[in-house]
C-alpha cells in the first residue's frame, strides 16, 4: 500500500527534474529578441516568438492560433 504513494511522489519528482532541466537549456539556448524584432515581425511569427518565450519563461501549455485573415 505504501508503494503506490512511493511511485507518485518518484514521478512527480523525475517530472519536475526533467522540466528544470528543459528549461535551463532553452535559457542557456540565449532565446531573446530586442523590440526593434518584435516590431518588424509579421503577426503569425511574433505569435510563435511569444509562444516560445512563455515556453521559456515556465508557461508550459502554450500554443499558437495563427488564424487565417486575421489582421
């Protein structure tokens, strides 16, 4: 009975490891932009460039909807 607690605890633990560890790479991966790029981006890749910046930051469940015809 004591196990399965045992289990849970182990993963929760292996998970956060992991994470920590993703997220420090993509820290170290120096994913920064200046605002004069953030500017002159076109709408769908400064979508996709917060995305990967939340993703950055620990905002895991982040996607991007780039609609079609939006302005």
């Amino acid at each position: 009975m004591l196990g399965l607690p045992v289990l849970f605890f182990l993963a929760g633990w292996g998970y956060r490891q992991v994470d920590q560890m993703w997220s420090a790479q993509i820290r170290l991966g120096g994913l920064t932009y200046s605002l004069s790029q953030l500017d002159a981006m076109h709408h769908s890749a400064f979508e996709v460039a917060v995305r990967d910046l939340l993703a950055r930051d620990g905002a895991h469940a982040t996607r991007s909807v780039v609609a079609v015809g939006a302005i």
